[in-house]
C-alpha cells in the first residue's frame, strides 16, 4: 500500500464542543471499518474504480460523516459515500 499525504483542513461548525459520548459520525466511521472499508481499500462506485482514501468526519452539512463516512478517491476527484454506494473491488 502506497501512503498518501494527509492534509488537515479546518472549518467551523455551529458547535464548538466535540461531544463526550460516541456521536454518529464515530459510529458510522468505526461501522466502515468493521465492514472492511480501510483506506487504501479498492472499491466501486456503480461503474467507477475508485480506492478509499479517508473518513468523513464532519459533524454538519448536508454531506456529514454519520451518513456519508467514506471518502473515496476516483478517476473524478474525492467523493463522499455511504456504505450502500460502494462495493468491494
């Protein structure tokens, strides 16, 4: 497996506090993983190769991580996906 640079990128969210407890998006993201979507895994999306490249952890938004967990990268740019759009390659 080939390691890719990580790049951080900082927003803001309508909540400052990160919550104690497991929140949706650490559900979805640990589900992902347990399911065998690790990064450098190569997946489909309907017709289109693609391979994982992260997690989605964003908290807000129309696209957050409880929904949408996986960050795939294709020959289109980085998509983020459900479980249920993806399938193993």
């Amino acid at each position: 497996m080939c390691a890719h640079p990580l790049t951080v990128v900082e927003g803001s969210g309508r909540h400052p506090h990160a919550p104690i407890c497991p929140d949706g998006v650490e559900i979805a993201v640990n589900r992902a993983i347990g399911a065998g979507y690790r990064v450098g895994c190569k997946v489909r999306l309907g017709h289109v190769a693609g391979r994982i490249v992260g997690y989605n952890i964003g908290h807000y938004g129309r696209f957050s991580g409880a929904r949408y967990p996986l960050l795939v990268k294709t020959q289109f740019g980085v998509a983020k996906c459900s479980l249920q759009e993806v399938a193993a390659a």
